[in-house]
C-alpha cells in the first residue's frame, strides 16, 4: 500500500529534528520504501509518499520520532487503481 505521510514540526524544536536526522538519518525499517519527499517552504512540515506491504512497519517508525514530531498518515491508491477498482461499480 502507498501513504502520503505528513510530519508536522509545528511548536516542535526543528532544530533537535534536523540535528537527529543528520546523525541517524530517516529511522525507518528498511522495508518501508520512501519515493518522494518534500518539505513546506517554511520548514513547518514534510510531506512524504511511501510505501509499505505492512502498516505495522510505519508504526515502528512514528515510534522513533514521537518526542518530535506529529503525524499524519493517509492511505492512498492512483486515480488509475480506483478507477479500475470501482469499475464493475459504475
């Protein structure tokens, strides 16, 4: 499944998130795969596409960031796939 992953750095300190991120990197399972990020023009969230066989893989890496950030996580499916999907339906 895909999720557009948004990370909220509101009333966060942005600077520890960078801090850890440049040390430590994303933290996230290797499983869970990243394919496009991107950051609001005034650094006050991410917004990241990925995508994961497993949700409990994106629990374990809100796990690791919690004390800094907030997240929102939506599934999402393609124009393409929910078009197919609801195809018998229409």
């Amino acid at each position: 499944m895909q999720f557009i992953v948004i990370e909220d750095f509101t009333g966060c300190d942005r600077k520890e998130i960078y801090r850890r991120f440049g040390e430590r990197g994303r933290l996230k399972p290797d499983e869970l795969v990243v394919h496009h990020s991107w950051i609001a023009a005034d650094m006050s969230r991410c917004f990241l596409l990925v995508e994961a066989d497993d949700v409990t893989l994106l629990q374990r890496w809100v796990i690791e960031w919690s004390d800094l950030v907030e997240f929102e996580i939506v599934p999402v499916a393609t124009n393409k796939d929910m078009v197919a999907a609801l195809a018998s339906h229409l």
